[in-house]
C-alpha cells in the first residue's frame, strides 16, 4: 500500500518518470531517475520476549512513551503477581523526545506506584 502510494507520489511530481505498478525493476528506477543509490539493509534476527509475572506479593509496572512534532506521550499499566490489571495510565507531556517521554511515564508510573489506594 505505502509503495503504491509513493509510486502515486513521484509519478504526480515527476511526468517524464514512467513507472508501471507491475514492474519488477520499478524502484532501481525510481533511485536511477532520482540520483539515489541503493543500499543493503542488514536483516535483524528476531527476539521473542514474553511478559513475566512478578514474584508472589510483588506488582510490575511496565511503561512506554512516543513523541512527534505534536508534542510527546507515555504511559503504562501496573499489573499483580496473578497477572490482573491493577492501574493504567497516560500523559501528555507537550514537546519532547521519545526518550523524555518514556523517563516521564517511568516516573509517573512510580508515582502511580508510591501513591495510597
């Protein structure tokens, strides 16, 4: 869908670029007609991971956080040592990078987590 799109994309900026959706060699002219070399993508092996419980007595507090020119958000969920959903939450945290977005969720998790029921 995204390369059909793209294809849309240069063909309507670029009339004399003759691209058929169907071509095999459609991208090497794409980088051709563009200037634009090709590059080798090394393939990451893929690790499987699975959420664990916490030990017996004890909860988990599993965070994320994401930013985009609009500005950064975080969250996260705490669970119990059954694996029950004790609390979720979310901010928004204005602008920002990824990595303050996650250090701020982190920190409202431990809150969260500090805060009497």
């Amino acid at each position: 869908m995204l390369f059909k799109q793209v294809l849309k994309w240069i063909r309507d900026i670029n009339l004399l670029l003759k691209v058929k959706n169907h071509s095999p060699r459609t991208l090497g002219t794409i980088l051709l007609t563009c200037r634009l070399a090709s590059i080798l993508v090394r393939k990451k092996h893929i690790l499987l991971l699975r959420w664990s419980r916490p030990p017996l007595g004890y909860f988990i507090l599993n965070t994320d956080g994401a930013s985009l020119p609009q500005g950064a958000v975080g969250g996260g969920v705490i669970r119990n040592d059954n694996g029950d959903l004790v609390a979720t939450f979310h901010s928004f945290y204005e602008i920002g990078t990824n990595n303050l977005a996650e250090i701020h969720a982190l920190l409202d998790g431990l809150s969260l987590s500090l805060s009497p029921t």
